[in-house]
C-alpha cells in the first residue's frame, strides 16, 4: 500500500491507500471501482477509512462515498446499480462503430448535435431539430478533437488539449527514435495526428491505441483503436474485451515493434494512483517481451504532467527524468508557449527514454547542456558547485553560499529561518508543522482561511465573476446535514415572515 496527500483540512489530512491484489474488492460507482481513502486527525495515530470516486475529487461530480467498515444494505446496493443502469451510455462501442460507417457513407450533409455531442444519422435529425447542429467535413471526421467540446473540470476529467506545436514535436520525436506503436492515455490528440500521418502515407506506418474516460471518442474509433478506460483505477469500462484489445497492442512489441506510453492526465489528479496504473500497464508490457528481446525494465514511457509534481513523481516512479521542454495547450488560458517568466507554461514532460535522445528544438530556444547531457531552457544555467541545471519553472536560479544550493531568483536568504524564502515570509514557521501564511499551528497552508480570502479578494478586484471560497473535496458524509433537513432548512429561509 501507498499513500498520496489528497486533501488537508484543519487538523485533518486524507490520504489515498493503494489496494494490492488479495485486498478486500472495492465498491464501484459509475466510474469504476472506488479508491480507499484514509481521513486522520491532528493528534490520532490511526485514522477511519472510505471509499470515493477515483476519478473524481468534486463531491459534486460524482457523490460516491462509503466508510470502509460500513454496512451497505440491499436496498442502497440495488439504489446504486439502478443509477448505473441509467446512465449507461446510448450504444455499445461495436454500435457506435457501426453508426459511423453509415454516417461516412452518406453523400452530403453529415450532422452533429453539438448539444448532445453526437454523431446524427439522416434518421435522427427529427429528434434532434431543435438542437444546434453543425455539418461535419470530412477533415473534422478525422480530428474529433477539434469537433468534440472539451470537459473542463480540473478536478476529473478535464481535457485540455496539446497544440499542434506539442503534439507534432511528441510524434516527430517519438518516430525519430523509432517507435511504431504509440499507446495514447488520455491524449487524443496524438492519436488523431499518428492517423493522419499514416493516411499521407510519406514515413513508415505507426499504430495507436487511445485509452480514454471520455466515451465520446467512441464514436469515431475502431473497437482496436479506442479503450472506455479509467486511468485513476486501471478499469475498463468494457471489460475484459477491452482489456485484451491492450494485451494484443502491447504483445504486437514483442515481435520487434517499439512500443511507447504517452499519458496526459488531468493535473487535478493524484499521483499515486496514475503511477500504479502505468506501472501495471508496464507490467503487463514485461510479461510480453520475448525471452530474447533486451528491451526489459520498465516500458518506455512519457508522463505528462506539472513540474511542482516532480518529487511525487519521482518518488513512485524513480526511473523517471523531467525535461525541461514546456507542453502547451491549445484550450488552457496560461498553458501556451511564448510567455516568459512565471507565465510560461509549467507542464513538462517526465520520461525513462534518454534525455540526451530527446532533442529539443533549438529555435525555441533549447540548448544542449554537454556536462548534463540534455537539452534544457535557454534561461537554464548550469550552476559549477551544484554539477547540474537547476533550474525548474524557466527562471535563471541563482546559487546561495549559504544554503549551499540554487534557488528560485525572487528568493532572499532569512538569517533568522536559516535558509533561503520569499520576503516577508514568518520566520521561525516553515519547519514546524502548521500554516505558513498566518502561522497557525493548527492547519496547513492549504487550508488556511487568510490565504483562500486574500486570493478571493485579488480575483474579485480584479473584475468579472464574483468567486466564493470552494467548499472542501470529500465532506464525509457523516458530517451533512440529511436531505429531509437540508430542505426544511430551505424552506424557512423562503416562507414569508409577518
């Protein structure tokens, strides 16, 4: 088992237990099996533990919740899969596979329901007139990225998608090194472009296989093009069927086709769970690998992800290097190349492929660091006493005598703390265990209530929609009101007083 800080709040820390083959199985909700979470208290050495969605941490999105040791009775366990049975989606994959023939044979006037974000055949179009609809070219049937409206919630199954900038260098690069098979999770975009490249038939072929949470994406891919796929709990949503659709993608490799993973999960995402599911999709690819092939350790892979995550990531997959190239999103308000300073993009890309074979372009300003043999940021200074390129968010770092190490430019050593800090920071706070804005003790800075009111306040100085602080990810359910005195309470506010 292991362990991921998923939440603070005062005097409470929740973390996430990775359950190992033998455990008790899981409950599920509409999204898979759900992860084990333990909630612990300031003060207490053993915490109580609970189930939650695992693909999403808003309550609001997903409203799963049980106590490990809690008794679910029949009646709540038949509650739960009638809502399943509700929401399953309109057509099996196989359907929607078939509906697609039938939508590219027609002639003119193909149709998409951009409201309810499907594919229309001439049939359907009656059911659906008083939709907004969008006549589909052919050059969008093979991008859906650029036709389907992307999910924007930071907390679950956010898609932000690569510009052709990003994705193109990924591909470019990726074929350069000679890999032909390219796993997708979650990075359509990539796939699309790895079929287009083979459609104009100028490099040697490749073969992607997208694994995906948003089903949608069924809609346009081959039932071995396309995985229904959970990437927080490994869980596909076809079952068995779909899981041997990756076990023939990743044994095709073991003929002398290279094989790569390239994930982009949402950022809102906890590590440890994405990292237990790439190393059983790595697993699985060793297992593969013909007695012969010297290609064993782990699969190669490329994680997509921020860079203030590289200990999490390092710590579950330490075969792991952060390059220094900066990921841009066509749909993300600051993700884009270009800025400078704090305002680049923080996303980068974490790999076990050489860093000195991952060339990165040099009229965007990389350069190849000969003493570190790897490509980093113009701005990336290899510092002499530290022996290495310091440099994380594409600021020049500076080194400090005193610290004995390179820190971030805006940084001021605090002979009082005894190391380097912003300005103003409290002294004599950092070490003990509390908040570094107020000082309390008492929670953490993430929790801290000045803290979340002075970013309220510059937001709504700033203009535009009001912003009201967030309320807490998994409220146990113990600690609501219930759904009887929720609306009594509602009620009262309404009557009319005399």
């Amino acid at each position: 088992m292991d362990g991921d800080g998923a939440n603070e709040d005062e005097g409470l820390g929740i973390d996430v237990i990775l359950q190992q083959d033998g455990d008790k199985k899981a409950p599920s909700c509409l999204h898979g099996p759900a992860l084990l979470f333990e909630k612990v208290c300031r003060g207490e050495e053993k915490g109580r533990r609970f189930y939650a969605c695992s693909a999403c941490r808003d309550r609001k999105d997903c409203n799963f919740f049980q106590w490990e040791d809690e008794k679910v009775s029949e009646a709540r366990l038949q509650a739960r899969e009638m809502e399943k049975q509700s929401k399953r989606p309109p057509f099996t994959h196989k359907e929607y596979c078939s509906r697609l023939k039938r939508f590219a044979s027609q002639p003119a006037e193909r149709m998409f329901c951009q409201d309810c974000q499907v594919l229309l055949l001439p049939s359907e179009r009656d059911a659906h007139a008083s939709h907004q609809s969008v006549e589909v070219s052919a050059a969008q049937l093979s991008r859906p990225s650029t036709l389907l409206r992307p999910l924007e919630n930071k907390k679950s199954n956010a898609q932000y998608l690569f510009t052709d900038r990003s994705a193109n260098f990924l591909l470019a690069t990726l074929a350069g090194l000679g890999y032909r098979r390219v796993l997708c999770v979650g990075t359509p975009r990539l796939h699309e472009l790895i079929k287009l490249r083979n459609q104009e038939k100028k490099d040697e072929p490749m073969k992607s296989l997208l694994l995906d949470i948003d089903l949608r994406y069924a809609q346009f891919y081959g039932e071995d093009e396309f995985c229904h796929y959970n990437m927080f709990n490994h869980h596909f949503f076809g079952g068995e069927a779909c899981s041997q659709v990756l076990q023939a993608f990743l044994g095709e490799s073991g003929m002398g086709e290279k094989v790569v993973m390239v994930a982009d999960p949402p950022f809102g995402g906890l590590v440890n769970p994405l990292a237990h599911s790439f190393s059983l999709i790595s697993q699985a690819w060793r297992k593969l690998q013909s007695p012969d092939n010297d290609g064993g350790g782990d699969m190669p892979m490329v994680w997509v992800f921020p860079y203030f995550f590289e200990a999490r990531i390092l710590q579950c997959l330490p075969s792991l290097t952060m390059l220094d190239y900066q990921v841009d999103y066509d749909n993300h308000p600051l993700y884009k190349h270009g800025k400078t300073g704090r305002k680049q993009s923080p996303v980068r890309m974490f790999t076990n492929l050489s860093p000195r074979a991952v060339v990165l372009p040099a009229k965007e300003g990389y350069r190849l660091c000969a003493i570190c043999e790897r490509y980093v940021w113009s701005l990336n200074k290899h510092c002499a006493k530290c022996n290495v390129c310091p440099s994380k968010d594409g600021r020049e770092w500076r080194h400090c005598e005193k610290c004995e190490k390179c820190v971030k430019p805006s940084w001021k050593h605090c002979q009082k703390c005894g190391h380097c800090a912003l300005p103003g920071h409290p002294c004599g706070q950092e070490n003990k265990e509390g908040c570094f804005v107020c000082g309390s003790l008492k929670h953490r800075r993430n929790a801290c209530k000045q803290r979340l009111a002075q970013r309220v306040n510059k937001a709504n100085a700033r203009g535009g929609k009001k912003l009201v602080p967030p309320r807490p990810a998994f409220k146990p359910a113990g600690k609501r009101k219930s759904g009887a005195s929720r609306r009594a309470k509602k009620l009262a506010r309404a009557a009319p007083t005399s």
